[in-house]
C-alpha cells in the first residue's frame, strides 16, 4: 500500500513538472508580493548593416533596422555607434539615428569611414526599430552604415 | 511642409519668397554653414555636378524638408515627432529628457496592453521584429505637448520595463521551470494588470523600483 501511495506521488509530481502545461489556476494565485524570480542579469548586443544609402544634394537617404529580439525584460543601452564605410568622391554628411521610441540626434560626419558614437540614446530600450538617416552636405554622398547597439539586460 | 523658393534678393542665390518662416530660417541657421563649407571644399568636378543638380538652392530646399513649420527637425517623411529630436549628438543633456514626469492613465494602459500582447504572442520573448511600440510611443507623443514628449516617453520606458518583468514573474510563479520562448497558459497573466504592477513601484531618481524587495540577486 505504501509503495503504491509513493509510486502515485511520484508520477503526480512528475505529471506537475513535465507534463501538465502552467494553469490558469495556479496563476490565480499569482500577486505582485508573492512572486518570487532569481534575478539575472547581463549584457548584450546587436549590429545590423544598412543598404547602400545615396544621398543626393541634400535629400535625405534612410534606412530601417530592426532590433531582432532582445535579450531580458528590462534593458538600458549602453552605448550607440554607427560606422560609416563612405564611398569616395562623397561629401560631409548629416548622420541621423532614431530610435525605438523615437529619440533622435544628429552627427555631422566626415568623408572617411569613421564610426560615430551617439550618446544620446544610453538608458533607453533598444527593442524595436531604428532608423539611420543620410543627408548630403554636397553632390552626393554614398554610404553603408553598420549600427551597433550594446545594452545591460535583466530578468 | 514644402517651401517655395525663388528669387535671388537674400544674397544666398536661392533666395525664398518665404524666408521668415521657421522652417526656412531653422534650417538656414541649422545647415547653410555647413553647406557653404561643403561647397568650399568641393573638387571642380563635385561643384560642377552640384550646380547641375540645382547648386545650393535645390539643395537647402532638400534640407528644408525634413524641418516642419515651426522649425523642428522631424526627418524625411516626418518620421521623428517635433520635440523628440536633441540636436547635435551629445549637445544636450540626456538628464533634460530622462525624467519621470504625469503619464496618462490611457497612455499607460495601451502600453500595458501592448506589452501583455507581445509577451503571449512571443512567449515572453523581447522581439524587435514584431515589436508594435514604436507606434505607441508614437500615438503618446502626439497627445502631448512637445515640451512633454520626451520626458513622458521616457517615463512610459520604465513602465513597459515593469510591465513585462510583472508578466515574466507571474508565468515563473507559475512554472518555475518555464523559459521565455517555451508556451504558457496565458490566462496566467489575467493576474497582472497594470493597477497591480504599478501599486507595486516607486520611484527612485529617473526610474521606478519595486517598493518590496521580492528578487534575489
């Protein structure tokens, strides 16, 4: 009788972990002062290359980036750069990043390929789109932009 | 949106017939400059090819578009919302903008429930790819005044932060054993709502924390 009662515990408890999908019964039980999560946290990153933007006397060229998925719930970036490989025979240009939450800033950029550090989105959640926008100073600028994004993330 | 440019009385030679509009002088003060260095490092061959294209008349006129009305850098298309763009990169404090300020509760309800639907869509997974928060921001932006626009997305942030991490801890209560990515019930979740989270939060400088100290770190 008591292996039989054992063995019923057993597969009950094995029938809780493996195999019975999470219930809304249990989740029922479920407040904000019970949860109980080990946190983690880390770091992490992404870099997502633009087409060949093409920037003719002054009208603006842009590109969309998504993000792809993200690691964590909360995140904080940690930095924004954008390297610029420009072709030659390009003018100066204004290079432009927009963010997920629609935050933007400005760098005024060279003719070398460089990579441009924005300050201006640390903090934020990088999840989602981005957009790096080309104008021309001159003629024309031609340029293929590599955004890299660094965050700290936790669960 | 557009300008009109014509004559040639401004001494620039792409003179405007509406030269004291905002936009104009927004993107005179903003650009001509930096175009007029442009031009004065330009080889024979790049001046010759910019005044085919138009010289520097048709080119501030391409720069004026993305500059609204009032003068506010708002992009090609009008992508970026008036007040939400900081100029020059690293010109003006992020402390300005990063700062929690009164969001509404409509405001704040639509990102709880945007988040509530991505996070059962993906399975608690963060993907950018489906991601519908940009709109969010977006719509909340244009409710406000452009002097709240920033300030309040970055307080909507910290909220969706919280939000997920609510909704991430409920289905860990639920199943310890479950990971992002992996299906859940997701009734689990009619247990969170934002009142519930929100009652939970403090603010600490320019984010919320939890008022109980219910992680181990």
């Amino acid at each position: 009788m008591k292996r039989k009662l054992s063995l019923l515990l057993v597969v009950t408890l094995l029938c809780t972990l493996f195999v019975t999908p999470v219930s809304a019964a249990e989740a029922a039980n479920y407040t904000e002062d019970q949860a109980v999560v080990t946190a983690t946290s880390g770091s992490n990153y992404f870099s997502k290359i633009t087409p060949k933007l093409n920037s003719l006397n002054g009208s603006a060229a842009m590109a969309k980036l998504s993000s792809g998925s993200c690691s964590g719930n909360e995140r904080s970036i940690t930095s924004v750069t954008v390297n610029c490989r420009v072709s030659s025979g390009s003018s100066r240009f204004y290079l432009t990043v927009v963010s997920p939450s629609g935050n933007s800033a400005t760098i005024l950029a060279g003719t070398n390929s460089t990579t441009y550090t924005f300050s201006d989105f640390i903090g934020e959640d990088p999840k989602g789109e981005w957009y790096v926008i080309v104008e021309s100073l001159g003629a024309v600028t031609t340029v293929t932009a590599t955004l890299k994004v660094n965050y700290n993330y936790f669960y | 949106m557009s300008i009109s440019i014509s004559g040639n009385s401004y001494g620039h030679g792409y003179v405007s017939s509406s030269v004291n509009n905002k936009q104009y002088k927004v993107a005179e003060e903003t650009c001509l400059a930096d175009v007029i260095a442009e031009e004065a490092m330009m080889t024979p061959e790049q001046k010759m090819m910019y005044e085919l294209m138009g010289g520097r008349e048709a080119h501030m006129k391409n720069l004026m578009r993305s500059y609204n009305s009032d003068g506010d850098y708002i992009g090609p298309g009008g992508i970026i919302v008036p007040g939400m763009h900081h100029g020059r990169s690293g010109s003006t404090d992020r402390s300005t903008w990063q700062q929690i300020i009164s969001v509404s509760d409509e405001a704040r309800q639509k990102m709880f429930d945007n988040v509530k639907r991505e996070f059962i869509q993906e399975n608690g997974i963060s993907n950018g790819d489906t991601t519908k928060r940009s709109k969010i921001f977006r719509e909340y932006q244009l409710s406000v005044k452009k002097e709240d626009r920033a300030k309040g997305t970055w307080t909507l942030q910290q909220y969706e932060g919280k939000y997920r991490s609510a909704m991430y801890a409920a289905v860990k209560a639920a199943n310890p054993d479950w990971e992002p990515g992996q299906s859940f019930d997701s009734s689990i979740l009619d247990s969170v709502t934002r009142e519930s989270v929100e009652s939970n939060l403090v603010q600490s400088g320019n984010q919320f924390v939890r008022k109980s100290v219910d992680y181990s770190v």
